[in-house]
C-alpha cells in the first residue's frame, strides 16, 4: 500500500512535476505561497523533461512568446543568483540557417520581425557562421542568422533538480508516485484533489501534467485540447573539435537542431510523419520508456545535414532518447484559467518549445495566481480559445500532427479553417515527395 499523503491541505496544488510543474511550483512559493504542492504520478522529473534537448530559442513566431523565451532566458542565467541553487547552462549563442530559397526568406523574415521584439541577432554569411560553429560547413547557405543570446542546457535533469531544490528551499513539497485520480469540485470551483494516498483540499490546481494534461482534465470535465505526439533526438560519441560553447544550429529547411552535447553533437528534428501517441489509449503504467525508438528516422536527420555537419554521419552513438510533444490546433500552449471551473489552471500545449519556455510559463502563472492578472498580454494562449469550434479528438490529432510536421515550413495552407480540419485532408509541405494522409486513431500503430 503506497505511504499516505504527507500534507492534506494547501495554497496550490500543481498536478505534474516536469518543467513545467516544478517551474509554477517554485515560482507561486517565491511569491509567497505558504503551502505549495507538487505532484507526480511517477518519480518527479522523470518523463518527458529530462528527455528534451536543452534548447532554448528568442526567435519565436510571436510576440508574445518572444517575452516568454526572453522572460526564460533571464530566469535561467540569473537562477543561482535568485536562489543560491546551481543552474548550469551554457550561453552558446545560435545560429538558425537555411539552404534554400524559401527558408532562406523565412530566415531573414524572422530575424526581422525579431529584432523588432528586441531580440539581439546578426545577418551572417556562410564563412562567419562556420567560424562561430566550426563543425558547421558554410558553404551552401543562403541565409544565416546569429543569436547570441541564446542557450542550452546541457544536462535538462539538471533544470528539473534545481527548481525542486529551489522550491523544497521555499517550502514547496514535490511528492512523486500520487496519480490525481479525480478532483473535489463544488458549484463550479475546485475544493481538492483525489489521490490513492489520500486527498489534499485546495482551492487552486494547475494541471501542467504534459502528455497526461487531457487525462486531468477528463477529471474535472475539461477538454485539454492536446495531441501528444513523439518527438526524437540522438546524442554522439565524442567528436574531435567540439566545443561546448560552439553555438546551436538550426537547419531549418532539414527540420533539424544540432548542438554540442557530452563533447559530441546533439541532433534531432522535425519528422514528416509524426507518430501520434496518447496515453489515454495506452497501458495504465505507459511512462516514456515505452515510447517507441527509430534510429532510421534520425539517421535520415543526419544523411539530410551531412553536408553542412559532416563529423555526424560517422560518428557512433552514445544516447537515442524519445519523449513526447503536447501539440496544439494552432502550435500555442495552452497556459491561464479555466472558464467554468474556477481555480482550476492549465500549463501545457507545449508545441516543441515547452522546457525552454517552462521558466517564463510558470512566472507568469505565479503571478496571474497571486496577484490576479499576469505581467503581460497571454490571452493568445487562452485555454477556451478553442471552446467556440471544438475539434473531436481525430481532428485535433490531424492538427497536431500538421503544426509538427510544419515547424518551418515557410508557407502553406492553414490546417484551420473556420475552426473546422478534416480528418481526411491532404497536407504537403517543402520537406515532403508527396501528399501526407494524417492517420485516424484506428489506424494508429499499438504502443
């Protein structure tokens, strides 16, 4: 019988302890939140987060998340300093090229509009970003953009352990293996949570529960719009002439990332053909482990960059690791309250970018939390932004499934029209040979 509950009443309850759970955690104790929880269903940091890549990324398609990535970029390099606690992380730079015409002018686009957001870039050509990365070979760019104020964190468990450390510091108690199992709710607001260790009364519970958000919510009789989907990466042996600090890459008319890791080089990228993978359908013990591994797939990555990174196409491996992306219809997190179950919050939607922006999510959270507006306009990520035209769950796979496959595409079709996606839809893109037929949940592989 697993160990009753060590606390039966708090301030907040957040219900998931990866990036984004631990990060609202600490932050709602650093604004002076008494009784903060945290818990897990598994071991805490144990899922998706310490799979992720590290990266971190100011050019953002918007705004409002440019403040996010900037807010996070801030948290993240003045971490030791706020809390005394060790963050490392690596101020690298980045550099985010492109090979063809199109995502060329995607590039240079970008930098525009970023720059315009106050993010610190640079128009380089092939020869300067070879000598900032020296395992990048310059010839055959057509645009290259420098972010200097980019970084990467080595080691992502290392993030996940400094904000339990941080908040356990402050109070906030991080509680692993305690599945939600339902949610006390009275005339339309949250009392508590149910849990087989016992339940604790709270009138605040943010679900930042990643690949189980939806599974939350079902609890309350919330739709978390959410289409999990695997996402891959591969970490080399160590390769002569890597440098720790030389910058990230991003190929992006390959879809693929590259950075220093472990004295070798990271890679992983955007797959044509996602591999949708929901828990709700999955065993009641499914964890990450489980997400199925294909090397072919990321060999693919590496054969598509060899010109541009030749040391990877023959250096061994070290680490092949999966977790999975929260997408959303329209590629933004899902991140405030609830309209109609008051109390009740949502931290997920990740859509590629959920460690890195983890830290910005959940200030700005704390703050929404406690002082009872956020620090800046968040309401594009609104989670009843969808309540109007709701997708069925086939739908909301297909949209899922396009924003991946289309993290750079430089033009195209909106998957959304009038709120409605065909489940049948043909979706082409520039990475692709030919049309792509998204995949009913039926027909999905068994995991």
């Amino acid at each position: 019988m697993s160990e009753p509950m060590a606390v039966s009443e708090a301030d907040a309850v957040v219900i998931g302890a990866g990036a984004f759970g631990l990060s609202t955690g600490y932050h709602l104790a650093a604004l002076g939140m008494e009784r903060v929880v945290v818990l897990d269903r598994f071991a805490p940091a144990s899922q998706t987060s310490p799979r992720a890549a590290g990266l971190f990324k100011l050019v953002q398609a918007d705004a409002t998340l440019t403040r996010l990535a900037q807010l996070s970029v801030e948290i993240v390099t003045g971490f030791e300093a706020a809390t005394g606690v060790p963050l490392p992380c690596v101020q690298s730079g980045s550099l985010l090229v492109a090979r063809t015409p199109a995502h060329a002018a995607l590039v240079r686009d970008e930098a525009e509009q970023s720059a315009t957001w106050g993010v610190e870039l640079e128009l380089v050509d092939g020869a300067a970003a070879h000598r900032l990365a020296p395992y990048l070979a310059g010839d055959g760019l057509r645009a290259a953009c420098y972010i200097p104020g980019d970084i990467y964190v080595e080691e992502p468990a290392s993030l996940l352990a400094a904000y339990i450390e941080a908040g356990q510091r402050l109070g906030v108690a991080v509680l692993g293996h305690a599945p939600v199992t339902g949610l006390r709710v009275s005339q339309g607001r949250v009392e508590g949570v149910v849990t087989p260790r016992g339940e604790v009364r709270t009138e605040v519970v943010v679900d930042a529960a990643g690949a189980w958000a939806a599974m939350v919510g079902d609890l309350g009789d919330v739709r978390v719009p959410i289409a999990p989907g695997r996402h891959q990466l591969r970490i080399s042996d160590p390769i002569a002439g890597v440098a720790a600090d030389d910058p990230i890459t991003r190929i992006v008319d390959a879809a693929v990332y590259v950075r220093p890791a472990r004295g070798g080089l990271m890679s992983g990228g955007f797959e044509a053909n996602p591999l949708p993978l929901d828990p709700r359908r999955a065993d009641p013990n499914f964890t990450m482990d489980a997400v199925p591994l294909d090397a072919g797939l990321l060999d693919g990555f590496v054969a598509a960059v060899a010109d541009q990174v030749p040391a990877l196409p023959d250096a061994g491996t070290s680490e092949h690791r999966a977790g999975l992306f929260t997408m959303t219809a329209d590629a933004r997190f899902l991140a405030g309250p609830v309209p109609g179950l008051d109390g009740f919050w949502l931290a997920t939607g990740c859509n590629g970018s959920g460690f890195s922006l983890s830290s910005g999510i959940g200030r700005v959270l704390a703050e929404w939390i406690v002082g009872g507006s956020p620090p800046f306009d968040v309401s594009s990520l609104d989670p009843a932004r969808f309540a109007a035209s709701p997708l069925d769950d086939e739908a909301l796979v297909a949209a899922g499934v396009w924003q991946y496959a289309n993290f750079y595409t430089p033009t195209g079709v909106s998957a959304l029209r009038c709120g409605v996606f065909s489940t049948a839809v043909l979706i082409s893109s520039p990475r692709r040979q030919r049309p792509h037929r998204i995949k009913p949940w039926a027909s999905l592989p068994p995991y």
